[in-house]
C-alpha cells in the first residue's frame, strides 16, 4: 500500500470511511469509493497510464469519463478480462487489479517505443504505401509484425462466465443525459405526469454540477431535485446506463452496466443489461465535451483538459499537480483555474485572446495567478511526465508564436481548446450539425419532431441557461405527448454558477511549433497529428470521410471525442475553405462501444436459437436417438444400437422397412388446414395438377411453382369433406407455402371463400412403412377396414387406435406399403408407443431420417436437395403431372424459353462402375476422362448405399438429363481428392412397376 | 377422454421473487373463420351459443365464465374454453362449412399463466410490447413474438398474464423463462 500524494485532506465527493485496495501491474495502491482507477492512480501520484496504439509513446489521462483516449487498461482476469477500458471510466472496487496495455516487457520500459523514433516512416497511410509492395502477399508478411507493434489490449479466448440480460422499456419521455439541462427536462416532464426514463452514463447523477466543489451551489440545486425525482413514481432513473443508438420512430439502445462497479456479478445478477427502449419523445441532454489544442508534445502525461482536472479536483480531491499552467482561448476553463489556485497549486494561465475584461485580470489576480493574455503553451519538456511548459507570445487568427519565449516549471498543463455538444444521437437520426462562430463548434441542426435538444448539447453552456433549457425541453416534451398539468418552475440556480461567457472564444486548432522538434497530437488515441492532416491535405484528400480513413482519425474507441472537430478545422483552414463547408462525418451507432455479449443477452448456449420439438421427441430421447437439426427442428438422425454409426444404423433400419416394417416420426412436415366453399377451385390455382376434382376421403400428391415458373415445394393434400382439404407441405417450406397462400387469398383473389390456417403443431404424424404395416396398424388396434378395397392406395380414413383418434393416410415415400398416422399431438406419444408395443413380433424398428432419406432415393422421390429453387417440372421429370384443362400459379412463366432448354440441368440417377465405391453428395459431374473444368456438367443431390442393389446410388441434376443414359461420367470431390467413375441410369433404383405399393 | 400429454416436462411451476409460472392444463382452442358478409351474423349466434359477448376490437379479448374469445384477424376468432367441453364439436355442429370454417387448436398451443407483482417486468425481458397497465389493460390481448417464437399474449388480470405457445416450441420458451429467471430481480 501506498500514501496518496496528490489527494487533498478534505473535499471530494468520494467516501473516506471506505478505502479500497487495488492493483496496477501488479502494484498495490489505495483509493476510496468514490474514485475511479484514473482518479486513484493520480491521488497515488501515477500518471503513466498506457503507451500510444502506434508509436508506444508514454501516456496518461488526458480526458473525463467515456472521451478518455490515452489511459486504456486491461481490467479482471480469465474469461472475465476485458480490454481497452478507459481508467476514468473503471470505478474503483475492493480488489480490483488492471494492467497497462500495448507495451513490452512493461509500461515504463517499452522496447517498442522504438517506433517513436520512425515517426516520419510511419505517418499518416503508412500501411497503403509500404505494405501493399513490393509484390502481392507483402501484407501478409508485414501482418504479424504489424499487429503485435501496433495495438489495443487484448480479448480473452475462454468463454465468458456471466449473465447478460435484454430488456424492452416504453416511455413517453426519454430523457438523455443526467446533467443540469437532463435533470430539470425530466422534472418538468415528471411533475407533468408523463412516464420518464432518465439515462445517466456516469455512477451518479448531476453531470457537470458534480465538477463544481463540495457542498456548493451545485450540490444545493442538485439535493432537492434528486429528491423530487426520486419520490415521483412515473420517473425512472437509470445510472450507469448510455444510450448508445438512436434508430427510426423513438427507438433507442441502452446499455446499463449492472455490475461493472463490482468484481463479478452477484448471484443472480447480470453483468450488463442491453435495453431497447421506445419513446414518443426524447429530450437530448448529452452536454458538451472539453477539446484540445494541438501544440509541441501535447501528449505527456500531465497534460489534460482543463475540466478533467478540474473534476479530479471536486469530485475525487485529486490535485493532479501542485504547479499547473492553464492554457485556453475561452472563458470554460477559468473555473479549474480558480479552484486549483484555491486548492493550494500555483496557477498561470496562458489565454490566447489577446484582450480579456478587467474583471477577469481583477479575479485572477485575486487568485494570485499569473495570466498572460495573448499567449499559447508552444511545446512541453519531459517525457514520461511534464516538467515544464514553454509559454510563448501567439497570434490566434495565424497561429503563429513568436517573441519573448518563457519556461515555467509546472507538474500539470490544463487545457481547453472550447467545447463540442455532443451531437452524435442527432446525427445519428440524419440531422446535419450545424456550425456556430459564436462559440466555434458544432450543435444539432434542427431536430426530428420526436426530438428535442436541451442544454449544452445545443450549446447552452451556462449552467443557469442549460437548467431553464432543460426544463422548458422537459415540459414541451410531456405537452406533446398530452400532458396538461403545469410544471411550475425549477428551483433556483445560484450565483456563482453563472458561469455565462464575457469574453468570445478565440478558435485556436493548433499552436505553430517553435523549431522542428516535437509532434502536435489532434487524435491521442490513433496517433494522428497536425502533420498527418497536413499530409493527407497534400496528398489529395479533400472529403473529411477520406480523411478520416487514410488516417484512422476518430477510430476506435473513443471515436475520436476530443479530437474530431479539431481535425475538421484544420482541414478547413488548409484548404481554404470554412469548417461548414469542409463538413462533418456522420456519426453511427454506437456512441461507446457496447459488449457483444450484452446485445446476444440470454440468447446463448442452448437459448441461442428455440429448438422446436415434435410431441414424440420425448421418446426419442429415451430410446437412444441421435438428433439433426432441421431449420429449429430436432429431428432422430438413427437409432444406433450398441456398436452402430450412422451408416451401419440407417442401413439396418431402412432394410427393416424393405423387409418388415419401420416408423419415422414425420410430425415436421408442415400442415396447413384448407376449408371454405372454394376450397376446391383455389387449391386447383396452387397446384399444377387437378384437386377440385378429388374425391372426399383421398389424397394426392401436388406440386405448387412460384410465379416465375419455378417449382416451390411438394406434398400431398387429403380431401376431408366436401370444404376442407388438409395440405401437408416439406418440413423445409412451411412457413413459406402458407405465406404464400395467404398472400394469394388476401391480394390475388380476394373472392375466394377459403381460409388456411396452420395446424403443424396441432397434430403428430407417423409413417409406417414397410410390407408389414398394414398388420402392425391392425395389431395395434385400428378400428377401421385397412383392406386395399377399403382403403387403397392414396386413401384417407378417420379411426380409432387404441380408443384415440387418429386418421389413416395411405401415402409411400419409402415405396413400400405404407400408412401416414395423424393424431392430435398430445395423443402423439400414446399412439406412437401403441405401435412400438404392437411390432414387437413384427421385428418394427424406429427409423430416422436418414433412413427416411436413404429410401427415397433408392426410389426415386424428389426431395429439398433436388427441389432447390432452381428446378423446373421437366427438370425433374414430372411435367406430366402439370395440368392441360387449367390455370394455375407459375403455368404461364414455366414456359419461358431459358426453363425450356434441353440442356438444363435435369434429374438423373448414377451408380458407381465400381460397385465398391463410394458416392458423394454435393459431388461435381465431368466428362468422364476429362477435361475436368469449372462447374462441369452437373453435381450429385443425394446419396445412399442401397441393400437391395449392393451398392451406392445416387440421384444427379446433369445437363442433358436423361440423354445421357448409359454415358459414363466423373463424379469429383474435391474435399477428398475423388474421382469416381459413374454410369447415368434412371432415377428409380427398386421397384420401377410401383408394385411394392399394396404390399 | 384420453389425457393429453403435455410438452413440459413434470417439473412444476418456475418461481422467483413475485412472479410464478405455470402450464395451464386442460384448455381447448378452437378457431372460427368466417367470410365478410357472414361474420356479424356468425358472431350474434356465437355469443349466444357461448354465452359470452363478442370482443370489440382485435386488441380486447372477451371473456364470461371459462370461456374467452380473441379476434385474430379479420372475420377470424380464437375460442378458448375448457377441454372436456366438446366445443369444437358444438361450432362444427352449429355452422355450417359456408358459414364458417372451424379448426381444432387445442392441441397446438401450450398455454402458460405468468402471474404475481413483476409478471410484467419478467415479460418486458422478452416481449416488445408496452405492458404497462394504462397501455395494455387487463382484457388486452397482442399476438407477439417471444424468444423468436410466436405467441398469443393475454393479460387476464392486473398481474396476470397467458402465454399461448406453439407446442412446438412450448420447453424452449419454458427453458428460455427459466434461463430468464436466473437473472430476474422484478
């Protein structure tokens, strides 16, 4: 442990009653609740932060809260350790240990720091120009090199163990920003009745009041406003909490760090919450940022904005140094002055106007400060700290220094170069900025209707103006979303927070160097400097959109919050142009960066997708299936029996169809119910062949196209009564075929009195197959005539199995006898295991789908893999079945002359001329022989091994088709160096007569 | 009747801190769909044979007794009552099919009762929807989308609401509220 050698004896907003231990590389050091690490290593006398992405130059806290771009640590261990975290945003817990990133072997000695001394190689599109040669693949040598040279901290690999959690909120008034302007908008809104939610980034509300000193004019305003606020019940305040996007109609992101304050999560804690909220109104108070002003080694540790030292000062009792000189072109930054004078540091302050009013030269003196008008800091001696300014005469309009140089020992240089609303969640909403002399900056330009812009964020720098700001933004807010109470009136502000300015800023965007020696920063987080903007300027790069890209100006973490505008006006001025009409970058979500892990929220693991599960999976389960998935399905791949893999199982279960009987769990396929008196007449439009004339109590296999002609999916559709047909669709294409169906019925033909409705979920369906399966259903008690008379093939019956109800499809993918069961699904399970009781003596084994899969290509069904979007009828060989007598969906473009060609890729089968080998889905057909060349002549769609046969088969799409029978082809498979000869066959492998039907 | 097997596991409700979850069993859904010109009449002969008055709008669920009608859609009804009612039976009897179209759902929904003091606060972790009561008052019903899955969602009382779920889907979205409310403090 360590004394604190910069933290005042009294002061501060922080809790002396509750000191904190903590680390920083592996030193140990003392805080109190209240600090954050930057505010803590700065009372420990630390100003050495990090080194710089890019030339490793030593770095210390240079800005407040999330602007911070120099002060980036590694915080936590194992899966928890996270990188790039400002110390100003880390608040400091009981234990909590960081490192210092993008420096080796450690932050005070840093071999690559090297790199400083190559500044002039590696300006400003150092990777464009140097890795791009000599000769293609250069990049990929330098890479390695590059990437450990140059860099952020890094991510850890093991899985993260904390909770994350999404939440929807709704308001009426979105208030953003908890500073004055934000907490009087949402007062006003409050008192008014409307629903408020307040978003604060920061730990505690108050913003810029919490900079003013201790027990002051700030505090007194804040007291009974957090009071009032925190008794209104239609007020929700939320800490911790930035609102990082804002999208279409008042919608906005959130993200609240729960448990960031704390080392881990407590039980049942999630770490950060991601909130999508919806307001009808949004009052922006986002307040302003302090910028810089570029001038000679403007990076040293020491060297801040005037108001980060100043809320080191009040908020944590941090004297960041006892010798400070303040440099700035506008009044914001004479408060940290006084308060440092006040808190015992020997101030000077170098103002770039040359004429300040008598009152301010009265109070400084009264101080006893220096100031120096008409002066700039033109450079800074030490490195890894700040021994002294070099204070120099200078002219703002020029920028030029010149005269009687003076050299003033100093710990501490403060900094302001003017202040920057933060504009981002108006720019974000496509609202352009728009440019104000007055206060040399950018504010929103006119807002949407849902968006009003209050306080500092739309320049209102005064704090007495921004509170009247706000409230007058909070109660037009609630007026607009119906509102009427009257707000009353916001309490008042106090004197001496009228900190209004008397004197106009002078803009100042850089300070010319006094010799050669020295870089001037504008971006501390990517190292880009006065000279890199100046080069891209030479080198052609007009747009502020290229400039930010040949140089990473703005990137990364910080996106450039201290260093964006600066960089425009410099554009500006050397193009001689002004900054409007330089222009401005979007800005884009998010406006601090956001953990992927608070957007996936509880969707990982298992909750990454919903898994959807037939009402027969339960069994599945217990009888030792292995699942696949199918879309969100889990559908049983096989059922191994001890020893099996797949292929042994689904070759075993497929013989047992062939010689027994089997049954598949086929409650995926989609199932749509379709009734009304034109029932009939619209499935007549949807398929190609004919329905309206199906007798009641049959099924038939249709085919319905897209309208451009191509097919859109298979299935059969059973006749239940005169009006109500049941359609099932291919698991695949259910969501869509019913789509598609509503589509047709509500903006095609809205005379149609038909209505579908999905009824996948409403029934479990089974397939038994196989020649004995007409015996297994009767054994198991179905209490219907299963004769071929009674029920022939294509037939449909309502029955009873086992006092349940079921109906009887009499349907055949496998090419066996074979009966689809329906039952309502929570009698699923029940008629299934009625079955399984019964085949015992039948020898009936459950099969999966790749059984299911394996007998219809031994058969010759078409399936997903060969009705892939790109297939016509005649592709497939069925343009028989498209009917002459009517008109139907896609029957007009189907003819078109590009689906007519005969050499269009078109259903084949193959075998292997060598029996012994193996074919492969997704294979690639050549001639046989050669040339092998590009996509060839076709690729394989499906696979099996066939028992009956010997050996494997396989179903193809050939150019040419059936034309092709008997030739000899190459089927290729690159993956595992294949070539295996084939010979095109028909598609139909058992069974060409179809007499395996009735068993 | 056979009983109907439930797609959760026999586990018991989920609990946390003013909020509970459980299946509600034995509950039939049965939809109506009726064409443009024979809706009003269908609707006038529906209430009487419900005994309950038709909702007025899409967003208002009617209920008397066990009985609760939701409109889903144009001239398209949801009829929720008891499963030992035979009420699939007494509409299909009751219309004819040019009147009317109707469609057993019983079996394709599992319903769930989210009730107690932070039922809206859990629900707002995974329903886009605006659940405050003056927004959505008791009666209020929205056809929505929870963990991707879509759900029928009624607000039965000030604390209390039911989850229409695809069966389907019924354990991932009971597995997801539970995964939910590891983390759920109200």
């Amino acid at each position: 442990m360590s004394r604190q050698p910069n933290r005042l004896a009294a002061g501060g907003h922080i809790d002396r009653s509750r000191p904190l231990a903590f680390r920083f590389d592996g030193r140990s050091y003392a805080g109190f609740a209240g600090d954050t690490l930057a505010s803590a290593l700065l009372a420990n006398g630390v100003l050495l932060m990090g080194r710089s992405f890019k030339f490793h130059r030593p770095r210390g806290v240079f800005a407040a809260g999330v602007a911070e771009p120099n002060a980036l640590v590694t915080l936590r261990d194992g899966g928890r350790r996270e990188p790039n975290i400002p110390a100003t945003m880390a608040e400091l817990y009981e234990g909590l240990s960081a490192v210092s990133q993008n420096r080796f072997p450690s932050l005070g000695f840093d071999l690559m720091s090297v790199n400083d001394r190559f500044r002039p190689v590696l300006a400003a599109g150092f990777y464009y120009k140097t890795l791009m040669g000599p000769r293609r693949g250069s990049w990929m040598w330098f890479e390695p090199f590059v990437r450990r040279a140059a860099g952020l901290g890094a991510a850890t690999e093991l899985a993260d163990p904390d909770a994350y959690e999404k939440l929807d909120l709704f308001c009426d008034v979105l208030v953003i920003g908890g500073g004055p302007a934000g907490l009087a908008a949402a007062l006003a809104a409050g008192r008014m009745g409307a629903r408020v939610i307040l978003a604060e980034q920061m730990p505690s509300l108050g913003g810029s009041l919490l900079d003013e000193p201790a027990g002051g004019p700030g505090d007194l305003w804040l007291a009974p406003v957090l009071a009032e606020l925190g008794s209104l019940p239609n007020v929700r305040l939320l800490t911790r909490t930035t609102v990082f996007g804002a999208y279409d109609h008042g919608t906005f992101g959130l993200v609240e760090r729960v448990a960031d304050h704390r080392a881990a999560p407590g039980p049942g804690e999630p770490r950060q919450r991601y909130i999508v909220l919806r307001a009808q109104r949004a009052v922006l108070a986002a307040g302003a940022l302090e910028r810089g002003i570029p001038f000679a080694d403007n990076d040293r540790p020491g060297v801040m904005l005037a108001s980060t030292a100043r809320g080191f000062l009040n908020r944590q009792a941090v004297l960041p140094g006892r010798q400070a000189v303040v440099f700035t072109n506008n009044d914001g930054a004479y408060p940290a002055a006084f308060d440092l004078a006040r808190a015992g540091a020997r101030v000077t302050v170098a103002d770039a106007r040359p004429a300040l009013p008598a009152e301010t030269i009265r109070r400084c003196a009264e101080a006893g400060m220096e100031l120096l008008p008409g002066h700039a800091v033109a450079a800074v001696h030490g490195r890894s700290r700040v021994r002294a300014a070099v204070l120099a005469p200078f002219d703002a309009s020029s920028a030029a220094t010149g005269g009687p140089v003076r050299e003033i020992a100093c710990e501490l240089v403060c900094v302001s170069g003017g202040w920057d609303p933060q504009v981002h969640l108006s720019s974000q909403r496509s609202v352009k900025p728009i440019w104000r002399d007055d206060i040399a900056a950018f504010v929103p330009g006119p807002p949407p209707a849902f968006q009003i812009h209050a306080g500092a964020c739309r320049g209102s720098f005064a704090t007495g103006d921004s509170i009247t700001d706000g409230f007058r933004a909070g109660r037009d807010a609630a007026a607009s979303c119906g509102r009427t109470r009257d707000p009353g009136s916001v309490g008042d502000i106090g004197e001496s927070l009228g900190d209004a300015w008397a004197t106009p800023i002078a803009p100042v965007w850089d300070v010319k160097p006094l010799n050669r020696s020295g870089k001037r920063f504008v971006d501390l987080q990517n190292d880009v400097s006065v000279s890199d903007v100046e080069l891209a300027h030479r080198e052609g790069y007009v747009s502020v959109e290229h400039l930010k890209r040949y140089t990473t100006l703005g990137m990364a973490t910080d996106q450039g919050k201290t260093a964006n505008v600066v960089a425009l006006a410099l554009m500006a001025r050397l193009s001689g142009r002004s900054v409007p009409e330089t222009g401005t970058t979007t800005y884009r979500p998010p406006y601090t960066p956001v953990a992927i892990g608070a957007l996936a929220a509880a969707e990982t693991g298992r909750n990454f997708r919903p898994i959807r599960r037939t009402p027969l999976h339960a069994w599945h389960e217990r009888n030792g299936a292995v699942f696949t998935e199918a879309g969100l399905w889990l559908r049983p791949w096989y059922y191994p029996q001890p020893g099996e893999d797949v292929d042994a199982a689904y070759r075993r279960e497929m013989a047992a169809v062939r010689r027994s009987v089997g049954m598949v769990d086929i409650s995926t396929l989609g199932k749509i119910d379709v009734q009304g008196p034109d029932a009939g007449a619209f499935l007549d439009r949807v398929y190609v062949n004919g329905f309206a004339s199906l007798p009641v109590g049959k099924a038939r296999y249709g085919i319905m196209l897209r309208e451009d002609g191509l097919i859109l999916d298979d299935g059969t559709t059973a006749r239940l009564s005169e009006q109500h047909f049941f359609m099932t669709t291919t698991t695949a294409e259910a969501a869509k075929v019913l789509a598609h169906l509503e589509w047709l019925l509500q903006a095609a033909w809205p005379e149609l009195r038909v209505h579908v409705a999905s009824v996948t979920d409403q029934w479990a369906a089974m397939a038994v197959s196989g020649p004995n399966s007409r015996k297994l259903i009767a054994a198991a008690g179905a209490d219907t005539d299963l004769s071929n008379e009674a029920l022939p093939h294509l037939g449909v019956r309502p029955c009873r199995i086992g006092g349940l109800p079921a109906r009887l499809h009499r349907l055949s993918f496998s090419g066996e006898l074979a009966y689809e069961i329906y039952t309502p699904a929570g009698f699923g399970e029940a008629v299934w295991q009625r079955l399984v009781d019964a085949g015992e003596p039948f020898g009936l084994v459950p099969y999966g789908v790749e059984a299911l899969a394996a007998l219809r290509i031994e058969k010759g069904h078409v399936a997903g893999s060969e009705i892939d979007g790109r297939t016509t009828l005649d592709d497939l060989g069925l343009g028989r079945m498209a009917s002459r007598r009517k008109p139907f969906v896609g029957g007009v473009l189907r003819h078109r002359e590009a689906l007519l060609d005969e050499d269009r890729l078109q259903l084949v089968g193959l075998e292997p001329v060598d029996g012994t080998r193996r074919l492969r889905g997704g294979a690639i057909l050549q001639p046989h022989g050669g040339p092998h060349r590009g996509h060839g002549l076709g690729h394989v769609t499906a696979t099996t091994y066939s028992p009956e046969r010997g050996h494997y088969v396989a179903l193809a799409l050939v150019t040419g088709g059936m034309r092709r029978e008997g030739e000899l082809l190459d089927a290729c498979f690159p993956l595992n160096d294949e070539i295996t000869p084939v010979r095109v066959i028909a598609p139909r492998f058992i069974d060409p007569e179809g007499r395996r039907l009735d068993g | 009747m056979a009983e109907i097997r439930s797609a959760l596991p026999d586990a018991g409700p989920l609990r946390a801190a003013d909020v509970s979850i459980a299946e509600t069993a034995g509950r039939d859904l049965v939809q109506l769909a009726a064409w443009p010109e024979s809706f009003a009449a269908v609707g006038m002969r529906l209430a009487e044979l419900l005994a309950c008055p038709m909702p007025a709008d899409t967003r208002t669920a009617s209920a008397r007794g066990d009985v609760t009608v939701f409109q889903v859609g144009p001239e398209r009804l949801w009829i929720a009552g008891p499963a030992d009612g035979g009420l699939g039976d007494r509409l299909s009897r009751a219309f004819d099919p040019g009147e009317a179209a109707i469609t057993a759902l019983g079996h394709s929904r599992t319903v769930l009762r989210i009730e107690g003091a932070a039922a809206a606060a859990l629900l707002a972790r995974g329903v886009a929807i605006d659940l405050d009561p003056l927004a959505f008052p008791a009666g209020s019903f929205a056809q929505t989308r929870l963990h991707h899955t879509s759900v029928l969602l009624h607000r039965t009382g000030g604390t209390s609401f039911d989850l229409y779920v695809p069966r389907s889907l019924a354990l991932a979205v009971w597995d997801w509220l539970g995964a939910t409310l590891r983390t759920f403090r109200g």
